[in-house]
C-alpha cells in the first residue's frame, strides 16, 4: 500500500474513523510523517517493548 495523503484520507472515509482517533505504526520515519500530515497519530516501530509502552503511555491502550 502507497502511504501517501490520498491514501489515509481514503482509508479513513472507507473505514468511518476520525484521523484523531487512528494510530498508525510503521518502521519507516517518512510514512509515519505522511500519517501524521493526515491528523493521523503516528509511532514509529522499534521492537516490541516500544510499541507496548508507547501504546500505553501515550494512547492507554493496555496491551497483555
């Protein structure tokens, strides 16, 4: 899938969410700013353990 602005926006219509409410992780710098053009909140993915904690400090989504 390209990551580009067209993209999310059209992602976000298809799929009725608000880009304020959608968290897009990617290991790649330059898409997660493309996301975060969009209103889309962005991680950039590390390893496991950072994903975790980002997920739950940032957005409290609990991960098990």
């Amino acid at each position: 899938m390209k990551c580009d602005e067209q993209t999310f926006k059209q992602m976000l219509k298809q799929n009725q969410i608000m880009a304020n409410e959608t968290v897009f992780i990617d290991d790649l710098d330059v898409n997660i700013n493309r996301a975060e053009e969009t209103g889309i909140h962005g991680i950039l993915f590390q390893n496991a353990n950072q994903l975790k904690e980002e997920l739950e400090q940032k957005y409290h989504i609990q991960i098990n």
